[in-house]
C-alpha cells in the first residue's frame, strides 16, 4: 500500500513538472480588417492600382493577407444607391 502511494506521488511530482506552465501559451493574434468601399466599378483602371498600391503598403508594413490582415474591398459599379 505504501509503495503505491510512493508511486502516485511521484507519477503526480512528474506530471507537474513536464507539463508546460500555462504562462507560456502565445496570445492569439490580432487580425485587423480594412473595408474599402469604392465608388467605381472593379474594371476602373485606377481604382485597382489604388487597391494594389494600398495592399503593397500593408505588406512592407508587415501586414500578411489571411494572417494578420482581412482586406475587404466593395465597388459601387457608379451607382450612388450601393453605398448602404
């Protein structure tokens, strides 16, 4: 009988010390989201460029796509009663 609680208590002290403290954990990471409403249509020459240029900022900030970034782009095709 002894000799079994000698081993929980070890198996116990074991468990305590290989199991990784939950301080260690990483924080999840914050994904920011950006909407970009456009009042042209996705064929505007300009309207892409600016979208592609702006998306090219982001990435040398540091900013990742579907890792740390959500960049949700709207056009309006010209018609003002989109916008809502």
């Amino acid at each position: 009988m002894r000799l079994m609680t000698v081993g929980l208590l070890v198996t116990l002290a074991l468990g305590l010390l290989v199991a990784p403290p939950a301080s260690d954990a990483q924080p999840p990471i914050k994904v920011h989201r950006i909407g970009r409403l456009s009042a042209f249509s996705t064929d505007d020459a300009n309207s892409f460029l600016f979208l592609e240029a702006f998306r090219q900022g982001l990435r040398e900030l540091g900013y990742v796509e579907g890792q740390n970034l959500v960049l949700e782009a709207r056009w309006a095709e010209r018609n003002p009663a989109r916008f809502p």
